[in-house]
C-alpha cells in the first residue's frame, strides 16, 4: 500500500474509526430527522386524500397538528343537511392522547354508517364497532399483530377489542363509535368537526360560502387546504430541519478538524520531510484534505447505513414510518464532505505553512 | 567539471529572545558537478545551518547561493521549494522515512512530489538494484535494519535525479558494519551516476569516503 492517506487511516485504526463514526452521527441525524418528516407527512396526506369530503365545518381553534377539542354541537349536522348543495353531513371526534414515551397518538370517534358511506371506506373483515370498548383499525395498524378479535390498549385504562378491519386508510388509524368517544370525553352531543360532502364537488366554494353565511363564527374549510403537507403545517419545521442540518455540518466539521489537527500534531516531522522532499504548500494541503473526504467519505456511507438501521429499528418498535428522500439524502452528503474538507482545512493550511526545519527536528 | 553549487559569503544569524546568535560567519563554497565533499568540524559550528540553507530549509541572513544555475536566495519561499523538489536530495541521520508506508511507498511518494510523470520503474529498479533493496521494497521501514532504512532513504533521495545530495550525517545512527555498506553506497551512487553529494559526517572513515573535505569551525570554513 504506497497511498500515504489510506495507509495513515490505517495505521490508527481507533482514531479513524471514531473520526468516521462523528462524521456518520452528524449524517444519520441529518437522515433521521429529515425521513421522520417526511415519512410522517407522506403518510398524514394519504390517509387524508382518502377523505371524500370536501368541506370540513368546526370551531375556531378547536383542531390543532396534536390537539383538539371537542367543542361543536351535533345539532349542526342537521342544519348543514339543509344547506343547498349539500350532499350530507358527518360528525367526527378527533381525540389525541398521549402514547407512551414516543409521543402522540389519535383516535375518531364517528358514526360508522354515514361515515363510511361518505368517504367510500369498506370493512374487510369483521364488523363495524358497537359497544363502547370496540373500535375498528386500518390495515397498517392491523399488521402490527392486532387481528380481529384481539385487544390493544388505546387510551385510558381499559383495553378495546378490534371489532374490524377497514380500508382504504382515512383519518385516525383507529375509530370507535361516536358515542362512546362522547361518553368517554364526557362530552355529549359534541364533536371535533363535522364532514361536509357537497352535490357537485366544482360548487363546493359557493357551498362553502353559503354555510359560513348562514352559520358564521364557525370555521369552514375545504379539505384539501387543510391537509396540506406537515412541513409548511407545523409551524418553524423547516426552520427546525435547518438548524438540525447545520449543526449536523458544523460537528462533522469539528471532528473532522480536531481529527485531522491532532494527526498533523503527530506528523509534524513526516510534513518537515515532505516539505525537504519538496512539497509544495498546495501539494501539503491536497494530501491532508484528502485524508479528510476520505474519513468523511466513510462517515457518510457509515452515516446512510446507521439512518436506514435506526430507521427501520424506530418503525419495528413503535409504528413512525421514515422516507428518506434523495434530496435530503444529497444534502447529507455535501454536509458530511463539506463539513470534512472545511473543517480539515485550518490544520491543513497551519501544515503547510510548517517551518521546515522546526518540523524536522519535532520530537 | 561544471559548478554545481555556489555560496557567496554566506551568514545567518538566529534570533533567540532578544539574542542574536551568529551561526554562519561569511562562508563561501564552491562544488563542482560529480564531486563528492565532505563537510565536518565539532558540534555547534554551523555545519548542518550550511545544509540546510543549500538546501533551501533556511534563507540566509546575508549572501547567495545559486544550485545549477539557479538562485536560491532571490526565490520566493514556493520557488526555493520548486527548486528543491527538482535539484536536490536529503538524506537524514535519522532516516525519516514515512513510517507507514512501504519501502516502494517512499520512493513512489517521492516520484509523485516530483512530479511532471517521475514514475519511472526503469530508474526505481536500477537504483534498487545498485541499492541492493530488490527484496526488501514491500517492507515497511520498521520491518528492515537500520542500514536498510538508510539505503531506502538514500534511494529516495536519488531515485528522480537531483543535481545534489544533500546528507546530513548519514552514518550517525549505523553501526560500523552498516555505516560502511551506506558509505559504499554513496561512493558507487558517486562513480556510476556522477551524483554530486555534499554529506555532514563527524566520523573520519566516512570523512575519508569524499573527494574533498571542509573543515568548519565557530561559523567559518577553516
């Protein structure tokens, strides 16, 4: 092996090692939080693409990304009924709850004939839930090991039994009739929002209109301005993404650059000998920065294989779905080389400019 | 014969503190293409500031010094380096071989500082063959003999055909069974290739290797 940068990698095996993996910290994270957002936004918009409604009627503030209330009478379904151009009407309970260490969970409560007549959703097997510890479950929840018949805990104490098992995806993973959820929440004839399907989906702006004119102070929303992406719905996300990818360039630049200043700390008699050898400062600084994408070059690959494994291990244990996207996956990438070539390049520049003589006789 | 090197009055003065100490008082040399000179005098008498300012490591306080045409002392610092790369080989008391690489690895490296397609295996090989290293190229320098190290750096030194040696006490870490094997080397690499070489040595039966020999004392050639 006649390559000084491989064969210095080598020669300190450890250090290169530790080198590398902050390099592949810096990358995983880039990696993991940018597919978590991803992932999770991906899978809000399909399951909310398979609402056929188009209007959703609430409460100012009643909906939030990980709260709500149910705060809106019942009694309105029957006046949006008679609103002209409506189709029908449907009310929803959306309850968050707290689910274990790993965040927020949701269920619906909702009145399964009407519900599922609206939005074209289907059991596949089982039954639609009737008594207040039954709920229906999608199919992604189902293959987690909870067939029909089975129990699993949603929120509170108790334990509910899979009644059924429906599809396409549309909401909440997990519904129970409307009434239970009621009883539960202790909130009678109340609701989160109530689903609106119009005549004619081109009126469905002039329904909109008419409902907000005959019930104002409520807030009308066409669907698909409300499922919009996660991203641009949560407030500072990318902001927050951002930061993350630039403290991740700045610690793959810090240990890339502590690494490499304490390797040309060690070497400084091999650079007095490559200087007596009549290298140039260029010639110096290419060896040593090369050393650099080479250690970020590994970290990067190591980086990508951690992201995909903590990814994958993340999804098994608690169901949070990741997309890696190729654009954030190139951004990793020039993060993890760039962060390397700059971070390496002080050390590289303080080498070059090295007193031959001094070099030669460091001890 | 050709003047290889000459230095014109050459001084340098080394500021330590606030204390200038001269260690080159007005030195002037000429060496001829092919010669093999030998430079000695006690410790502390400016013998290896000389080698190192022949050689382009330092710039002198005062005077000039012109390799093969060239001047070293009007260069900027990147030009004295191009000048180096180019003209001159440096062999060490200490070897200073890349530790990590293999004997091959040194000398390629220095093929590849070189520059301007060096990679010449003709030349590697009949360098190794006069070097008797054939069989030690894919040793690293601590699998090989103190003596071997010496003839692997003694071969980086000439494998891309400086105009100058440069051999900083080259004998200074062998014992005398190696020390004479290196110094024979010096000789041959002398007749065969005409290779000019200036080489420190306080050992006189290396001293008696050279063609010719300075004698140094208090910053002054004696």
């Amino acid at each position: 092996m006649d390559s000084i940068v491989v064969s210095n990698l080598r020669q300190r095996p450890l250090r290169s090692a530790i080198s590398i993996l902050g390099v592949a910290l810096g990358v995983a994270l880039v990696m993991i939080f940018t597919g978590l957002a991803h992932g999770m936004s991906e899978d809000l918009q399909k399951r909310s693409s398979n609402v056929s409604a188009e209007i959703i009627f609430t409460r100012p503030g009643s909906m939030g990304i990980t709260s709500s209330s149910a705060n809106l009478s019942t009694k309105y379904v029957e006046l949006l009924q008679k609103v002209e151009g409506v189709e029908s009407a449907t009310p929803v309970i959306r309850y968050f709850y707290s689910s274990g260490p790993w965040g927020v969970d949701q269920v619906d409560g909702v009145e399964w004939d009407s519900f599922s007549k609206m939005n074209n959703i289907q059991l596949i097997q089982g039954r639609a839930p009737a008594a207040p510890d039954e709920i229906v479950i999608d199919e992604t929840k189902a293959a987690r090991n909870h067939p029909v018949g089975s129990t699993l805990k949603v929120f509170g104490p108790g334990l509910y039994r899979v009644a059924g098992i429906y599809a396409p995806e549309s909401g909440a993973r997990a519904k129970m009739s409307l009434k239970a959820l009621q009883d539960l929440l202790e909130a009678p004839d109340k609701c989160t929002f109530i689903y609106v399907k119009v005549k004619n989906p081109s009126d469905q702006v002039a329904v909109a209109r008419r409902i907000d004119q005959a019930y104002p102070g409520n807030k009308v929303q066409p669907t698909r301005d409300l499922f919009a992406s996660v991203e641009t719905s949560i407030p500072g996300l990318s902001v927050f993404l951002r930061v993350l990818v630039g403290l991740a360039a700045i610690v793959s630049a810090l240990v890339v650059m502590l690494a490499m200043h304490t390797t040309i700390t060690e070497r400084t008699r091999e650079i007095g000998i490559l200087k007596a050898m009549g290298a140039s400062r260029i010639y110096i600084i290419s060896e040593i920065e090369r050393e650099a994408l080479l250690i970020s070059f590994l970290g990067l690959v190591a980086g990508f294989i951690l992201a995909v494994l903590a990814g994958f291990g993340i999804h098994k244990a608690t169901g949070l779905i990741f997309h890696f996207g190729a654009w954030w996956a190139l951004t990793a990438a020039l993060i993890g080389l760039l962060g390397g070539a700059v971070g390496a390049f002080y050390p590289a520049a303080r080498a070059a400019n090295l007193d031959p003589v001094t070099a030669l006789s460091y001890e | 014969m050709a003047t290889i090197l000459k230095a014109d009055n050459l001084e340098k003065v080394y500021r330590v503190g606030k204390v200038d100490v001269p260690a080159l008082r007005g030195v002037s040399l000429a060496v001829q293409e092919g010669e093999f000179v030998g430079i000695m005098g006690p410790s502390g008498c400016g013998k290896s500031t000389m080698l190192h300012l022949l050689g382009g490591l330092l710039t002198p306080t005062k005077g000039r010094i012109v390799i093969d045409g060239e001047d070293l002392t009007a260069a900027s610092d990147a030009k004295r380096t191009d000048i180096r790369r180019r003209k001159i080989g440096f062999v060490f008391q200490r070897f200073n071989l890349f530790p990590t690489l293999t004997a091959e690895g040194n000398l390629r490296l220095a093929e590849r500082i070189h520059g301007n397609g060096a990679d010449d295996p003709d030349r590697r090989r009949e360098v190794l063959r006069m070097l008797r290293l054939q069989d030690k190229m894919h040793h690293k320098p601590l699998e090989l003999s103190g003596g071997e190290q010496q003839r692997v750096a003694l071969a980086r030194a000439v494998v891309n055909r400086p105009a100058i040696v440069l051999a900083d006490e080259p004998t200074g870490n062998l014992d005398s069974e190696n020390s004479e094997i290196v110094l024979k080397m010096f000789r041959e690499l002398n007749d065969r290739f005409n290779q000019t070489i200036i080489m420190i040595t306080h050992n006189p039966e290396a001293a008696a290797a050279c063609q010719r020999i300075i004698q140094m004392r208090d910053g002054h050639i004696v």
